[in-house]
C-alpha cells in the first residue's frame, strides 16, 4: 500500500463465507458499518456500502467487465481499487484494501479515533 497505517480487522476465516452472490458483490458488517466487498477473480475491494451521489445501496449495483462498480439508481460508475468516479461525475467513493491471507480476509480501517489518536 501507500505506506498508510491501517487496523486491520477480519471479515471473515474465508472468502467463501461471504454471499458474493451473481454481481460479486457481498456486505459484510465492520464496526458496527455495513461495508461492501466486492471480487473480481481473485482479487477482493472494500468500498461504501451507499452511492456518495444519492445513497443507492451499491450492494444491489454490480460489477462492470472493467472491474468497476455500477451503482443500481443512476449507473454512475467507481474504481472499486482507489474511489475515483470513472464515469466522469465527479463524485469519489470511499474504498478500503482488502487481503486475502491464509488465515481469512482482512480489511483494512483507518485507527479507531483516526486523528485523535496521537493524544492518547
């Protein structure tokens, strides 16, 4: 990754665990946040659970066979790898890594408390 420090928190012992269902797309719950991890092969991405445009639930959107993924109200199209708005609408989607290691998959978080932290 970038360098950036991350909590990482797993998801699962298993991608199988996780309903993929036909569009790749599953929802998994983190800190108390529904969270949308998305496949492609064998490759896995945390993003928001909600459009950033106007709340469509992008677990019910799918993934494009450029591996972006379509929200289900407007069609507006997001880089499940780094957020950017790929349809040309301006709007950035949070996203999160996610691994997949021998013992689970993992995603990671910014530090509970993000900047508050240092003060601990």
């Amino acid at each position: 990754m970038s360098g950036k420090a991350y909590d990482w928190v797993q998801i699962a012992e298993s991608p199988d665990e996780l309903d993929f269902g036909d569009n790749g797309i599953a929802v998994a719950e983190v800190r108390e946040k529904k969270i949308c991890i998305g496949r492609v092969g064998d490759r896995y991405f945390g993003f928001a659970y909600k459009c950033p445009h106007a709340g469509g639930i992008l677990a019910d959107g799918y993934i494009d066979a450029l591996g972006n993924v379509v929200c289900p109200l407007h069609r507006y199209k997001f880089s499940m790898g780094n957020g950017r708005n790929v349809s040309g609408e301006g709007y950035y989607l949070k996203n999160w890594p996610v691994e997949c290691r021998p013992d689970g998959l993992w995603i990671g978080l910014e530090p509970a408390g993000g900047f508050w932290n240092i003060f601990r």
